[in-house]
C-alpha cells in the first residue's frame, strides 16, 4: 500500500468538506445530505490515515505530533456525524464544527509530514513536495499560539506554560504574500509546518525554562526566512554536535545520544522521565531540509555557563551571525532559510 494515497484524502477534506462546513457555520442555505455524506467520506478517511499510521510502524510519531489536535479533529468529524444523523439543530454542532475548521490545517500539517517520514524518513521526495502555503502555515500557527497552547497549560512537562509569553515578528501573511508575488517556494508545507509546531512545543516546555518565545518569518533576498527565538536556559554542546564525545559514546554502546537531531535523542544528562526529551520531534530535520535546498541553522548560549554552542558549527573564533538574536545573554535561535524562486 502507497501512504501517498492518504494525500487524496487530505485534498477531499480540503476542498469537499471544509467548505460545505463553512457555509453551514454561516447559516447559510445547503444541502444538508451532502454535508452528511461527505462528513461520512471524511470520518471513514481520517480512520484509515490513522490506521496506516499503525501499520507502517509511524504511530509514535503520530502519538508525539498530534496528540493535542486529534481530538479536535478525528473525534469532532466522529461527534458531527453522529448529531447530524440524530438531527439536533444547527446551533448545537457549530461549535463542534468550528473547532474542525481551526484545528484542521495544524492537523493536515502534522499528519501529512508523519506520512512524508515513513515515506523517505531523511529525505522530502521531489515529487512529494508542495509549494510552501504561507496561508495554511498560518492557519496552523495561529491554532498553535491560540488553541493548542491553552489545551497543553497545566499538563505534565507544561505547569508553567501560561507564563510564557508568544510573541510574532517579522511580515504577516498580506505582506509576505506581496513580496512573493510571481514568486514560489518550492518547500513542502507540511515539513515546515511541523518543524514549527514541534520546535514551539520543545519551548513551551517547562525543560526550556522559556519566559518569551518568538517566531518571526521574513523574505531576505531570495530566501524566505523562519526564525524561531527563546530566552531559556540555552543548551549544551553535545545537543548540537553530532560528534560530540558523549554522543559518540552513546552510538558506541548502541544507546540514543543526546544530539537534538538524532532520533530518540536524549535531553540531558541525569534528567528525570518527566523533562526526557521524546527525540521524535527534531529527527533528521536537518537532512529532511537539505534535500529541498533549504538550511536549518542553531546557535544556543547556555544561562549557567555561558557555553556557546551552534549547529551547524562555525570557525573557531569567528562570531556567529545568530548570536545577536538571542536575547539577555542566554537561550536559543533557529533559523531556517528556505530558496524562493521567480515563476
């Protein structure tokens, strides 16, 4: 069985559900059959991604990234169908309907990319791609800030979250969307967008002792630039040196390193289970994005120690061009550049 097959379902819900759901949101006249029928299609679709999930070996993953979204979607398209078919009145699934249309592009994102790993887990196929989606990536970070944060504050690993302040930088959708005008990026949406969502996450943690979290995204040149910035605790150097003696030792004695971009990577030394890193969320990032032309960049400044530690690494001596973004002498920055291309 082919995972690409799941995108159809995907482009189904995008295009056959969503807006027949908007207009039912809208009170606006429909046919209310093929609003059950398609919301049909759409619960028996969403079973089988998450079944193949399962099957090909993915469900960690799925456990990892769409733990706090699924509910929101796979359990809401469950629960309208089900009041749809009993016939209660409008007013009482709306506001189920409303949570699917929000939580649905940080969903799609997330789920699209976990398929686009047991795909080609190092690497983001030529033809799997699809040009970067400034609009859904939105969609998916405003759920995140919004929604998604609101559901993790107070749960194990999030008891401080509600301090932590998220802020937005750089151009909003309108103006990237002017300056990419006759311009593309030919990035997968949903690797992108996931690496957001779980980069977001890792700083809302209360492992990150994150007081501010900022994510900007700018066009420079012929780059489109993502920048995700902490004011937290900063790391240590085997977190981002491959190479590193305690990684190497680690790979050694065939145990998870603690390098952020291996799988099943480690948080720090002695950490309790509660504040382990799961090492799912950052894997092969950096190979996952080289192969669509695009770099991921890393610098980190630890609070304690004032350790400097930076992926990729730099010439020793030589002032590394992230250093001034990170604020108050302590935390982290990454950066992701991704090539524009003129259409």
């Amino acid at each position: 069985m082919d995972l690409r097959k799941d995108f159809d379902h995907f482009d189904f819900i995008e295009v056959d559900l969503i807006p027949f759901m908007m207009q039912f949101i809208n009170g606006e006249d429909m046919n209310l059959q093929e609003l059950r029928e398609n919301i049909a299609v759409a619960v028996g679709a969403l079973g089988e991604i998450t079944d193949h999930m399962k099957k090909f070996g993915l469900k960690q993953y799925a456990d990892h990234d769409l733990d706090s979204v699924s509910g929101e979607v796979v359990t809401n398209i469950g629960a309208i169908d089900n009041l749809l078919s009993e016939g209660l009145p409008r007013e009482a699934i709306v506001p189920l309907c409303k949570f699917f249309v929000d939580a649905w592009p940080r969903y799609m994102i997330s789920a699209r990319d976990i398929l686009l790993r047991g795909i080609a887990p190092k690497d983001v196929l030529e033809k799997d791609r699809q040009d970067l989606d400034i609009r859904l990536l939105e969609g998916s970070i405003q759920y995140l800030f919004s929604r998604e944060k609101g559901l993790l504050e107070g749960k194990a690993g999030y008891k401080n979250l509600s301090k932590v302040q998220l802020r937005r930088g750089g151009l909003n959708v309108e103006e990237l969307e002017e300056k990419l005008k006759w311009r593309k990026i030919q990035v997968d949406t949903a690797t992108v967008g996931n690496f957001i969502s779980n980069e977001l996450r890792n700083d809302f943690r209360d492992r990150i002792e994150a007081d501010n979290v900022t994510l900007s995204m700018d066009v420079e040149g012929d780059e489109f630039v993502i920048r995700i910035v902490d004011d937290g605790k900063g790391m240590n150097r085997e977190h981002l040196e491959r190479d590193h003696l305690l990684n190497v030792e680690a790979r050694n004695q065939k145990k998870h390193t603690f390098f952020i971009f291996d799988e099943g990577a480690s948080g720090e030394v002695g950490d309790v289970k509660e504040m382990k890193s799961s090492g799912l969320g950052l894997a092969n990032v950096p190979e996952r994005f080289s192969s669509m032309g695009a770099r991921l960049s890393t610098y980190s400044k630890r609070k304690e120690s004032g350790v400097v530690s930076c992926f990729p690494k730099v010439e020793e001596g030589k002032e590394h061009p992230l250093a001034s973004f990170v604020p108050d002498g302590h935390g982290t920055i990454f950066e992701l550049r991704l090539p524009i291309v003129t259409v």
